[in-house]
C-alpha cells in the first residue's frame, strides 16, 4: 500500500493522507490525469473553478483511494507546531497499515517533517518516506479530498465514504 499526504488550511489545519493499494497506482494516475482541467498542470481545488469542482470531487469519490484528514482546530498552537502534532499522528497511523512507501506534498517544510517522521518512528521505519512536487497527480487525491470535506455541504457528502476524520 501506498500512502499521499497533503495539507489543508480551512480554518482549522489539517493533514489528508490517502492510502491506495500498490496494483493500482498506474490507473490512478491515468484516472487523475484526465480529470486535469484543460490548461492547467494539476489538479489543485482552489484553483479548478465552481464548475469543475463538483464533477472533480464525484469521480474522485468513485477511486479506490481512502483517507484519513488529521485535524487540530486548537488556537493555542501555531501552524508548525500543528502540523508536527498531525504529521506524527499521521505517521504512526500509517506504520500500523501495510503501508511501504509514502509520499508528502513538498513545501518549505520537508527538512522539519523528515525530523518529525524520524523522532515518532525512529531509524528504521517500516516504510520509505519522500518528498515530491505538486505536479505528482497521485498527491491530487488528498488535496480533492481535503478540500471537498473543508467545503462541507454537498461536496463532503460526495466524498464522506473515502474519509475518516481523526482529531488530534
């Protein structure tokens, strides 16, 4: 199994991380791919416009790709120290799966998160970690995800069966 983590910043900051069987990795990214909107070199949700949005978000929802959306609403925190809070949630989570390679949305953060990953799990982590960009169209599906379940209403609902909240 595979897993794909990006983050969401809707109010309260949040990490998806979808996990996909290893057989289907090729037609997921095919799948993601022809869902890119015309001129654009990914998917990205803020971006895909109010027409798109709910036709991206109900093929996404057909996938066979689940998540988990890791959130901490607390004020008391600031953004870094919340996503080190999530993140280390996330990734014990995911060495209790069957999870051997994950992949994170690179950001400015990558050096903090590979400290984070090392100090929850140590040395020998039962998976390969890395960072990779945007363009990635596997990391699509945790932004869909992310995204559909921060706008609530009709968009959560196309997409609640692939999503298990856990609050950290």
């Amino acid at each position: 199994m595979h897993a794909f983590i990006d983050e969401s910043k809707r109010g309260e900051y949040a990490l998806c991380a979808v996990t996909v069987a290893t057989g289907d990795l090729t037609a997921l990214r095919k799948q993601m791919n022809a869902l890119r909107p015309p001129g654009h070199t990914r998917i990205h949700m803020t971006g895909v416009g109010k027409k798109l949005a709910p036709k991206i978000v109900a093929e996404v929802a057909r996938l066979e790709a689940n998540s988990r959306i890791y959130v901490m609403s607390s004020r008391k925190v600031n953004e870094r120290q919340a996503r080190d809070a999530i993140l280390a949630a996330a990734v014990r989570d995911l060495a209790q799966m069957p999870v051997t390679n994950l992949v994170i949305e690179s950001c400015d953060q990558d050096h903090e998160d590979n400290r984070i990953i090392r100090d929850e799990l140590g040395a020998a982590t039962p998976f390969r970690y890395t960072h990779d960009r945007p363009s990635n169209s596997l990391l699509w599906i945790p932004d869909v995800h992310a995204w559909a379940w921060g706008r609530g209403g009709s968009m959560r609902a196309k997409i609640a069966h692939r999503i298990t909240v856990v609050r950290v």
